[in-house]
C-alpha cells in the first residue's frame, strides 16, 4: 500500500494578497467606476473654478494616473502593516507609507 499523495501546500494570505496587488497593477481597466470617478473629479473642480470643462481623454488621464497612485500608496501601507506583523492596515500606516515617499501632509 502506498502512502497518500503529499497534499498541496497553501499559500499565507500575505503572499496571496501581494498577488492580487500584482495583478491590478497589470491590469489594464480602472479599478473604480467611471461615472463615480467623473462625478467626484468635477465636484472637487466645480470648487475651485465655475468655468472649466475637461476632455474624456484628461479625465482618463486623470483617473488612471490617481489610480496607479492610490495603489501604490495602499502596497506601501499594507507592507507597513505586514511589517508589524498585522494585517489590517491602519492609518498610522498610511501616514508612514507617506512619509517614507517623502510626502509631508
């Protein structure tokens, strides 16, 4: 009789969400939905002039190049949480991921 076949080894649910952060990385559509997205970037605009308009292409732009940040922002902040052995993120990490890409605010 021959013993049962080495079962498959899991993966930690830290390497696991790093892979997903990966993958959204590569992604090629926006993680947050267009109508959504629009609708804020006018409201901030509408505050700080009355008369400006901006192209579906800018808005793109603007989106994509807000997204890449944000995730960028949250892969730091999780790794500062990974690093302090939790798994939750938690303000004070997103203020350190800040900090260490030397964005004072």
């Amino acid at each position: 009789m021959q013993p049962p076949p080495p079962r498959p080894r899991r993966k930690h649910r830290i390497a696991k969400w790093l892979q997903d952060i990966r993958t959204y990385h590569k992604s090629v559509k926006f993680l947050i939905p267009r109508a959504s997205f629009v609708r804020l970037a006018k409201e901030i605009i509408h505050e700080f002039s009355l008369e400006n308009r901006i192209t579906a292409d800018a808005m793109s732009a603007i989106q994509e190049s807000m997204e890449i940040y944000l995730t960028q922002l949250f892969e730091g902040s999780f790794l500062c949480a990974v690093h302090r052995k939790r798994v939750t993120i938690l303000p004070k990490d997103l203020h350190l991921a800040r900090r260490l890409r030397r964005e004072h605010n």
